[in-house]
C-alpha cells in the first residue's frame, strides 16, 4: 500500500505486480485510483475487479504509473 501512495504521489515510476490475489492489491487499486493513477496489465488491457473475485491469482502481470504520466512498459 505505501509502494501505490508513493506511486500516486510520483515519488515512484510505477508499481508492478504478478501471481497476488485480489485481497493483496486491493487497498493499493482503491488509492491508485481514487488518485487518478492508470492501473492495467502489463499487455495495456484493463483491469476489471470484476473479472478477479473468484479469489485466484492475478496469473498475469499488472503495473500502475503516476496520474498523467507518459510512462508505459
């Protein structure tokens, strides 16, 4: 959760992740979000909690960049 503030705060270049469940990363999503960061899977799709409730690991990777940021993968 601090690694997604410092992120949102553009302290960090980007947060990834890969194999965490939906409970592990969700507090950081939620700030991410409410913040303005773009949150997606490493391929550039969306992510849709949705998608992610069945309690499985996230299998593919994910990465978060600042609000307004150019930074991609």
């Amino acid at each position: 959760v601090v690694d997604a503030a410092f992120v949102a705060a553009g302290r960090y270049r980007a947060i990834l992740g890969v194999r965490e469940r939906l409970y592990d990363v969700a507090a950081a999503w939620l700030i991410l979000g409410e913040l303005g960061a773009e949150i997606a899977f490493a391929d550039g799709a969306p992510i849709s909690a949705h998608g992610l409730l069945s309690g499985d690991r996230i299998e593919r990777p994910w990465a978060a960049f600042p609000p307004g940021s150019s930074f991609r993968i």
